[in-house]
C-alpha cells in the first residue's frame, strides 16, 4: 500500500504548521540582520505557558495567547542583549535555548511531577464548508485547526508586510545596509526590535499549538529540534518568503513521511520512485544554473535511474525505524549541503548596528 494519498497530505500540513510559523519569524528576523538561534526555547516557553494556562483555565484560546507571551518573552531579552548591548547572536540565541529547556523542566517538575503525566482538551478541528468538499484536497486542506488557518492568512500578509510596506522596506533595508536606513531616520534598533518579537510571537504560537492543538500533554523537550528545522528552512529557501515555506513545507512532509513508514517491514516500492523523482529534479534544477552543463547532471540522474529500478524490480530492502525517525534531519542537512552555497546571505546578518558610529 502506497504510503502517498490524501491522509499524507493532511498530516504534511499539520506537521508544517509548528515548523512554518517559526520559519516566518525567522526570516522576518534575519531580513532585519538578527540571527535568532533561539527558536527551540522561546517554542518551549510557547508549549510549556499555553498548556499551563489551558490547565488552569480550561480555555485553549488563552492558551494560544500565553504561547505567544511566554515566546516573546524570550524574544524581548534577545532583543535587549543583542540589539541593545550588541551581543554575540549567536551566543545569545544559545543561551535563550538553554533557557527555555531549564525553566520549562523546573516549573514541569514543580508544578506537575506529583500528578503524573497531565493532559488538556485539545483544540478540535473545524471544517470549512464547500472548499473541504473539494475532491483530493479538500479534506487535508480544509479541514484543519483556526491555528493552521491563521498560518494560511499570515502567509500573505506577511507576503505584504515584508515586500510591500514602508515597515518591510526598514526590515530589508537593516539587514543588507542598516547606515542608510538609519541615514533616511529610521531607526535601525527599533526596526531590528519588532522583527525579534515578531520571531518570537510566531515560536511562541508555534510551541502552544503543539500542547494546545497537536498533542494536548506537555513533555519535556518536546519541540524536538523543529526550532532548529526552522532555521534549516530560512537558509535552505535562501532567504525569500517562497522557499522558506516550500522548505519548512518539505521538513513537513517528511515528518509525515517517518510516521506512515516507521512501522512499516520493509520500503514501499512507492517511496523509490517519488525519491527518484527528487534526486532527478535537484539534478536538473543544478544543471541548469548559469547554462545546462551535462557532465554536472549525469550522476545524479544515474542515482535516480537506479534508485527507480529498484522501485521496478519489488526489491525489498528492510531499515531501522530509527532511520525514518531521522529523515526530517537528514533531508535537511542533504538540502543545505547541496542549496546553500548558491544563496546570497543579508549582508548585515549577525552584525551588530552601533548608531553612534555613523
């Protein structure tokens, strides 16, 4: 049975969702010249402050906003020490990690450790009428949680705000040549200030939709490095709003993937060709950069030709679970490794802005 259907689709969108908002936010934040390497915490702060106020309160709505306070919580401090005090990012992206996994641990433990393992009542699903009735895809699209919904809304408006608006104009302008933003007054620091908080708003709802929406139990840990996936998919999308959300929409997918085959005995002759057609559309996407050269894309069209004829021949060929539970991870490095050497990085990115040097 072919693992690619309909249902794969739906849990590929679901999947994307905690790995897209915080992508978002990222490329908003190093448009602007932050490097905000703490995603995983401030998505841990989201997880861990949007099940506690649904515990308490019983309301996910209240949730979702606590989610959102307790990631730009952590945004703010990231704000302060490395646009204000002009900090290492990277240093401090660390440190916002570490953070986020020892608070969260200590008020988990403190809070919950006599009770067992606690659960919430999850969000439920909401059908959007006619358009989930559309053949194919109308199911795993439409009908989904508000918070994939909002994700939906937000691409395009962040579409606007980034490409369209005097505010987007500032976050671009900071990150490739914060001097003239601030020689046209525009304050850089300001600028470089929401677009941290805007990466830490998008990881804080990220991490409450994984508690609140996806699981409804909160776990130690639990974002498992898709603050890291986020970031992976700003680079791998080489900066722009298109990539980055066929990238995180990618890591989706192969999340979904690992699901469906980490039970399975042996690799569906199905996975074979879809791979081939991967490795054979990489191939010619790089062959034809600056001209199609022929030498660059035969052995990568001899990989696809013989990973396909193993797919032909019902070759069957068992692999630990352990390999699928990778496979989001591995796609990304191979992605990265093969990608990001073409992209042009903002030139001002993880270069701290000292206005009294103007």
């Amino acid at each position: 049975m072919s693992p690619f259907d309909a249902a794969l689709l739906g849990a590929a969108v679901a999947l994307a969702v905690p790995i897209l908002l915080p992508a978002l936010g990222e490329l908003i934040s190093q448009r602007a010249g932050v490097m905000n390497v703490g995603l995983e915490g401030m998505m841990l702060f989201g997880a861990f402050f949007g099940f506690l106020f649904v515990e308490r309160t019983g309301s996910p709505w209240l949730g979702l906003l606590a989610g959102t306070a307790g990631g730009m919580s952590l945004a703010l401090v990231m704000a302060i020490l490395s646009v204000t005090f002009r900090a290492d990012q990277i240093v401090v992206g660390v440190g916002i990690n570490l953070i986020g996994a020892g608070v969260t641990i200590f008020l988990n433990r403190e809070l919950f450790l006599d009770r067992g393992q606690v659960s919430i009542d999850r969000m439920g699903l909401v059908s959007i009428p006619v358009l989930s009735d559309i053949p194919g895809v109308g199911k795993p699209l439409f009908d989904q949680t508000i918070v994939t919904y909002l994700t939906y809304l937000l691409i395009p408006a962040i579409a606007w705000a980034l490409y369209r608006s005097r505010w987007g104009l500032a976050v671009r302008g900071s990150g490739e040549l914060p001097e003239a933003v601030e020689t046209a007054g525009i304050n850089v620091n300001v600028v470089r200030y929401s677009a941290v908080l805007t990466a830490g708003l998008l990881a804080g709802l990220a991490g409450a939709f994984l508690t609140v929406v996806q699981v409804g139990i909160f776990v130690e840990g639990m974002t498992g490095g898709r603050g890291f996936l986020a970031l992976a998919a700003v680079v791998f999308g080489k900066w722009t709003l298109r990539g980055t959300i066929g990238a995180a929409m990618l890591f989706g997918a192969a999340d979904a993937l690992q699901l469906r085959l980490q039970n399975a005995s042996e690799v569906p002759g199905s996975v074979w060709y879809v791979l081939a057609t991967i490795i054979l559309a990489i191939a010619l996407v790089l062959a034809s950069r600056r001209g199609f050269i022929v030498k660059k894309a035969v052995p990568p069209i001899v990989i696809a030709l013989i990973i396909a004829a193993i797919g032909v021949s019902g070759a069957s060929l068992t692999v630990p679970a352990q390999l699928w539970l990778a496979l989001p991870y591995l796609l990304s490095l191979a992605a990265l490794a093969g990608l990001v050497g073409h992209a042009r990085v903002p030139t001002a990115l993880a270069d701290p802005f000292d206005r009294k040097a103007i």
